[in-house]
C-alpha cells in the first residue's frame, strides 16, 4: 500500500478471517492517515470488539471519541442493537399498524416477529450508520474494520436482499394504501413510509460506495499460513462475482529472517513458500508486508511500526 493507496480515497473496509489482524491493519491505516493530516474516522462492526484494545485506550460502546494523544483521528465501536433499537423505538408502533392493516397477520404474531433476531439486520443498521456518519461531513476519510469473512459476504450481499425485501413491503403498503384511499377519499401518509424510504435509500447509498472504485477501497487481510491463504482466495472470488473491486492485500504477521533460532527459521522458510503462492494468486494486485511482532500490537506506537512496514516509512 504505497502513498497512492490514501490518495483520493472516501473509504477504507478491512475484511478477512477471524484473527488474522483486520483491526491492527485499519487502525495502522487511520493513524497513518491521521499523522498525514487527514480528518479520519475509524470504526468497527465486529460484535467482538477489539478496537479500543489495538488502540490501546477506552473507548464508550456506540459514542464516537478522539483516539488520546492523535490529532485529527476519532474512533467508534459501533453497537448495531442499539442502532436497530433506536430504529424500532421510532417506527416500530406505526410499522405494526401497517403490517396488520396490510396482511393477516394477527398484531401479536407481528410484535413478536419484531423482536427476533433478522439475518443480517445487524450489519444493515451498521451500513446505516456509516453512511449517516459519511452524510455529516465531518470526516475526509472513514476506516472500518469489519468482522470476519463470513459477516463480510453476508453484508455485502446486502443490497440486493433488502432491496428485494423493501420491494416486497412497498407493494404491500401501496395495496394498503389504495384500500385506504379508495374508501375514505384522502391520501393516507405516516411514518412507516419514512421508514422504507430510509431503508431503501440505505441500500442504494451502500451498493454504489462499494462498486465506486474512486472512493471506496476493499483490503483483504491474511496470514502466511495454507487455510487462511486459501480462505482469502474464496472470499476474492466471492468478491468478483458481487462486482466489488478488489486489488489489495496486506500478508500480516511475517516472520523477519532469523539464523540463530532453528525453529524462527523453519518458520520463516515455510511463510516463504506460502509467499510465493500468494504473490502468484494475487499477481497485479498492491500486496503489502506487516512484520510478526514478538508482544503483539498494542497502542499508536506499535500502530505506527506496522503502517511504516505497510505505507514505507
């Protein structure tokens, strides 16, 4: 990732495995931005959180905050329930009268579809949020860290199945609708529509960021070792075929050549030959080394090591 990686860019998504250090790299990334002057804002949608960890400081669950110490840089663990709770407490009473007007469902059955858990509703709210933060203006550069592979794919696939869902609900509110309009004579308006219009215009917002080559940026995360290699090959594929384009990879976690450790050089031997698979999977792609520390990375310091590796001093 050399300077030009930065250049121009609105936003930065950070995907891979579990544990293969998405949330080291995105934050390596913002504070490198950050030191350069750039207005950024780095957040996460891992239910598992470790953000404030990398960082090394606390960080309130949903509040966005300045990261201590670091100009120009604001960190969020983003909390999706809170989000989807906010979302329900503003529209929910009025999306229950629609469906029981609309269908026949009993008002019951339908307060309690409410409160279950609805694949991939986390990360929409999630979306939603990001592209609410975008809107504002108040940062030049967004960093997300997702979380692992199989959220990203769920997420990405996204848009089409909340379009497909919204679509299905506007002909049912319009139906309802024109039931209502046909018998008492007036145009009948209230907050459900807002809520679809919202959640269309989420959709449509976060489908045309990520096939936006000049704004946005996907980055695949990996390790040197075979399962996780192949695993980033599925997840670039899967990639593809959603149109959503893909030309970085950051190989974490490198072993630096050692002769006086007979095991550190197996090692490093091993990472060798996976390297090279990996340059040949990846052949044009904008491949970047973050070496392997001995105490892990913890705070802006050890941040700042790993974007020196990555960005090239």
């Amino acid at each position: 990732m050399h300077a030009s990686f930065l250049t121009g860019q609105k936003f930065i998504l950070f995907s891979g495995k579990g544990g293969v250090g998405k949330t080291t790299c995105a934050a390596a990334t913002a504070l490198h931005a950050a030191d350069r002057g750039i207005k950024a804002l780095l957040f996460s949608t891992d239910p598992a959180h470790s953000l404030a960890d990398s960082l090394g400081i606390p960080l309130p669950k949903g509040e966005i905050g300045p990261v201590a110490g670091v100009k120009n840089l604001w960190a969020v663990e983003l909390d999706a329930e809170r989000n989807l709770a906010e979302l329900k407490s503003q529209y929910g009473a009025e999306f229950v009268d629609f469906l029981v007007a609309a269908t026949y469902l009993d008002r019951g059955d339908v307060e309690d579809s409410l409160d279950l858990d609805v694949p991939g509703i986390d990360e929409l709210m999630g979306l939603k949020a990001v592209m609410d933060f975008m809107e504002s203006r108040e940062f030049e550069l967004f960093v997300w860290d997702t979380a692992p592979t199989g959220h990203t794919l769920r997420l990405l696939a996204l848009p089409e199945t909340f379009d497909q869902w919204i679509k299905l609900l506007a002909r049912l509110r319009w139906k309802y609708k024109s039931f209502i309009t046909t018998l008492s004579g007036r145009r009948v308006e209230d907050p459900a529509d807002d809520l679809l219009f919202v959640l269309k215009k989420t959709v449509k917002r976060v489908n045309a960021l990520l096939q936006n080559q000049e704004q946005s940026r996907l980055v695949l995360v990996s390790l040197l070792e075979r399962m996780v290699l192949a695993e980033t090959k599925r997840l670039a594929s899967s990639l593809r075929q959603k149109k959503i384009p893909v030309r970085n990879l950051i190989l974490n976690r490198v072993m630096p050549l050692q002769h006086e450790c007979p095991f550190c050089r197996q090692v490093y031997e091993e990472q060798q030959k996976i390297m090279q698979e990996a340059l040949r999977s990846f052949a044009g792609w904008d491949i970047r080394k973050a070496p392997m520390d001995p105490v892990g990375i913890r705070g802006t310091e050890g941040l700042r090591r790993v974007a020196e590796s990555m960005f090239g001093g």
